[in-house]
C-alpha cells in the first residue's frame, strides 16, 4: 500500500511540474497537414512549429504540446511540400520580359506582327522590343523575314527574341544602330541573309549585336519588372529561384534590395561568362546571405536545338552537312575551367548538343579528374552521345535538366537529330542513375514558369494536353518522388544549400508551398489541375490564393 501511494504522490508531482512547465513560444503552428518532408527517408509529418523564419519542430501534433504559437494554422489535411526550387531559370530578365511583348503562344508571322502592332500603340516610345516566338510551331517551319517589320515601323528600333533566347529578328532600324550589314561574320553566330540582303534573322552571338544596343530600363522600372516577377513566382510556388547568368551590376542591385526588404525571392545567381565578372568575383569573393547566393560562373557552350544551333558530333537530319557550333574556341573554355577551379568556385556551362556536351565532360575532366564534390554542372544535357553518359559518374558531374524542354521539343526533335539520336536525348533515368541525383527547372521565360508543369512532363512525358497520350520515351521518366526531390533537396543540393533548404526539417528555412492536392497520389490527368493555396518564405506568407 504504501509503495502504491508513494508511486501515486510521484505521478501527482510529476503532472504538476509538467502542467506549470514555460512553454516554448513559437510564430507560427502549422497542424493538420499532410506534410511531406522530402528529407533522406521521404518522411511525412502532419505539424510544424516553426520560430525566427525556420522550422523549431516538425512530426505529429502531440509532438507539439510543448509550444505556445503566436499564430496557428489549420491546413484542412491538405498537402504540404518544400517550397519549389527552380534549378535552372532567368528571374530577372524574366521580370523585365512582363514589360515586353509577349509572343508566347503566337501560332504564324502574321500573328506576331498583330500583336506588336497592339503593343506599339500602347507603347509609343522607344524600342520595339518582344520576346517568345518559336518558328517550329508555325505551318510553315521557317525564319521569318523582316519586310513586314521595315514596312510597319522604318523608324523605330524593333528586336525580336525568339523562345530560346538563341536566335532574334531584328529591322532595319534596329540592325542599323547596331552597324550590321550583310555579308557581315562573327564567331559562335550567324547572320541570316538572302541573295545578299539581311533578312533580320540573327542567332547566338550575332544576337548580341543589336541586343547590346537596346537602353537599359530605369532603376524604377527595374524594381517594378522584379516586384511583378516575383509575384508570379511566389504564386507558382516558387520560394528559391537559380537565375543563370547575369552581371554583377545587376547582383549588387539585386543585393541592395533584398537588404532594404523589397525583395523576398530567395536567388542563386550564376555570374556571366565575362572578364568583368570574373575581376568582380574574384576580388570580392562569394556572397551568401540568408536570400542570395553567388558562387557560381554561367558558361555558354553552344546553342539551341530548335534554332539549329546546338553543336552535334554528325549533321542535323534535317540540314545535311550542318553540325552546328561551339560559341567560344575550345580553348576559351579550358581557360575558364582552369580559372573557376583554381578559384574554389561551381561552373555551371549551357551545353544542348552531343558535341558540345561531349566537350564539356571532357573539359570537366581535365580538372575535375575524379569522384568529387565540386558539383560542376552541365546546365539542359539535353543531346548525350551512348558512350558519355559515363561520364557525369567518374567525374561527379551534375546533369541539371528542364523536363519542359522536352515536352516543347518533342514535336521535331527526331526531325532534327534522327530517329536513333533522339533516344539519347532528353533521358532524365538515365543521367540521374549516374549519380543518382539530379535538379530539376524550367528554364522560365523560355518555358513556363510551373513547378507543376516541371512535375507532369518528367513523370509522365507528356505536353500540358497530355499528348501523347502513352507519354514521350517514357523509358526516361522519374517517378513522382524522384520528381519532387528534383524541385526541391535535390535542386537545392546542386546549389550547395541542402543544409538549408530543400527539405522540411528543424533548423531548416520554413519555406513550404500549400497545394490542392496531394502530388504524390492525385491522377495524372489532374496534376496539371493543382491550385497553389499558400507559399511561405521563412514562415512568412508571401502568397496566398483567397
């Protein structure tokens, strides 16, 4: 008896101390979810606590009773994730192309001359500039020309940036200012004429001529285009954007502003491939902060596949004799591989053709030498030769892919490369089984910015029509978690930040997304369907649907 009462007065004191313990006070409790962590074990949990913008606690409610919230939030069992990071994008020049014309979606020439004619007559002023016109999905699959362009507009600048980035047209106004002429050369390009007349057509580094000439917006036009670019991101779900190549004018602005609170979207950004950038980073050295990270070096190996750009080791099936090119000598980029590794820091380099691929890999190589933890990237790996895949395993190379890509390519890939290439090509099993892991994008403006379309073209290889309908060489397709790890631990791995973000887990930024619906369960047919309820940033909402 006596042991039973002194057991009982033990437990009375127990529930005492713990009934007067202080407990933890928290912003923000997130309870009734369906929460899937995306850590190493793809754990689920259905509530978080989180403090100071990141997570304190993360498991089962009755984990929770410990802390006292300021706020909490009843997610009505819906599906919870990492916030989306997209692995491969151009944010800013993104945000600037909102104050551009937007030729997405145009389906003829014509279509594209109505639209900026509209355009012009709510923008009387200055350069005519518009962006996202693909000739592969017109009925007739060829460049345009420019004579509608000098007939509507023979005094003002117009330049037009096909989808890709990799080719434009430009007027004669436009092509003037820049001082091109026919017959004019230039590495790494080519300028389009017709029985020694410009026809407007510029690709790769011809490109630049005329873009190099077009006025910078103002700085207030610059904060607009950013706050309207990231309002879109945020509302795709979109919490850490990987904006590849910019100058470092424009990181130091991106920098002020996110320290002045006027920018929320966390940014890794890649440093263009020039010799300013090179002098700036290496004299100023990496930059991290909790939104920005600049460690990296973007680097151009060859074109485009839709603009016939991109370097192959044999001819284009669609253009006898035509390989293609490199946009730089060989040498260029043994150089700048040599300088970025002695530097300590990640080169990420373009590279869509087998032929520019195979060069890069083999570039990598040189230095890279064996297994290691550079995380050097090739960025799209979109055209691989059978014997080079290999190649990603010995020297740890991180293929970084836009399964987007190869929904929008799929209509004429095999016209350009054949119908054996093309199996090497767009093949996201197969290079993310070399080191079995690989980061996933969009590669926005040039594709849409939605994680959710990122998800549905890498699992089921199929358009946002859900053609075909038994999926493109589905014999590369993820599967859902290996899709979400992609565009979440996997994205931020390729950045260095999976101590960070990626994953739900303490000590960790709170950046989740709120879906609809469940990703890894919801029909395929309604994937496309999801609605993004919420997105927060260090527990902040910075998004909400209602």
């Amino acid at each position: 008896m006596r042991c039973f009462q002194l057991a009982s007065l033990f437990l009375f004191i127990l529930t005492i101390s713990h009934s007067c313990k202080q407990k933890t006070r928290v912003y923000l409790l997130v309870y009734n979810a369906t929460i899937y962590t995306v850590d190493s074990s793809f754990s689920q949990a259905e509530a978080m606590a989180i403090t100071n913008g990141k997570i304190v606690a993360i498991g089962k409610l009755a984990d929770m009773q410990d802390f006292e919230a300021r706020e909490k939030m009843d997610a009505g069992k819906k599906f919870i994730c990492p916030g989306f990071i997209d692995a491969h994008a151009h944010f800013f020049n993104y945000g600037i192309g909102l104050q551009e014309a937007n030729l997405v979606g145009t389906n003829s020439w014509v279509d594209i001359v109505d639209t900026l004619s509209q355009f012009s007559k709510q923008n009387p002023e200055g350069w005519l500039v518009g962006r996202g016109w693909d000739q592969n999905d017109w009925p007739t699959k060829e460049f345009p020309t420019k004579e509608k362009l000098d007939e509507l507009f023979p005094d003002r600048p117009v330049f037009l940036v096909r989808v890709d980035g990799h080719a434009a047209i430009a007027n004669q106004k436009a092509l003037n200012i820049a001082g091109v002429r026919a017959g004019d050369k230039i590495a790494g390009g080519d300028i389009l004429t017709k029985g020694r007349q410009l026809t407007g057509v510029l690709i790769d580094n011809a490109v630049d001529l005329v873009e190099s000439k077009i006025p910078p917006p103002s700085d207030g036009q610059t904060i607009d285009a950013l706050h309207d670019g990231e309002a879109n991101c945020f509302a795709a779900g979109l919490t850490t954007i990987d904006d590849c190549g910019l100058n470092y004018r424009e990181v130091n602005f991106i920098d002020k502003l996110q320290k002045d609170g006027k920018l929320k979207m966390r940014l890794f950004v890649m440093l263009s491939d020039n010799k300013a950038n090179y002098d700036y980073a290496f004299t100023k050295g990496k930059i991290k902060t909790d939104r920005l990270n600049v460690s990296s070096f973007k680097v151009y190996a060859d074109g485009a596949l839709g603009s016939r750009g991109a370097c192959l080791l044999q001819p284009y099936a669609d253009k006898p004799g035509w390989y293609g090119f490199l946009l730089s000598p060989k040498e260029h980029f043994d150089s700048v591989a040599r300088v970025i590794y002695e530097h300590g820091w990640q080169m990420c380099t373009h590279a869509i053709g087998d032929s520019g691929n195979r060069m890069i890999l083999e570039t990598y190589g040189k230095y890279l030498k064996e297994k290691n933890d550079r995380r050097w990237r090739i960025e799209h790996a979109q055209v691989v030769n059978e014997n080079d895949f290999r190649l990603f395993a010995i020297y740890s190379i991180i293929p970084s892919v836009q399964p987007t890509h190869a929904t929008s390519d799929m209509y004429w890939a095999a016209d350009r490369l054949g119908p054996e290439r093309v199996k090497g090509a767009y093949a996201y099993q197969q290079l993310l089984k070399e080191n079995n892991w690989i980061p996933l994008g969009t590669d926005f403006p040039v594709e849409d910015i939605s994680p959710l379309k990122t998800f549905y073209a890498a699992v089921f290889r199929k358009d946002a029509k859900g053609f075909p309908a038994a999926g493109f060489q589905t014999e590369n397709a993820l599967t859902r978690q290996q899709a979400l790890r992609g565009m979440t631990s996997w994205a931020a791995k390729a950045n260095f930040e999976e101590q960070e973000k990626g994953s739900l887990e303490v000590r960790k930024f709170a950046d989740f997304v709120i879906l609809d619906q469940d990703l890894l369960k919801v029909a395929d047919a309604d994937v496309l369907k999801t609605k993004v309820i919420s997105t927060f940033v260090g527990g902040e909402k910075v998004y909400s649907s209602k």
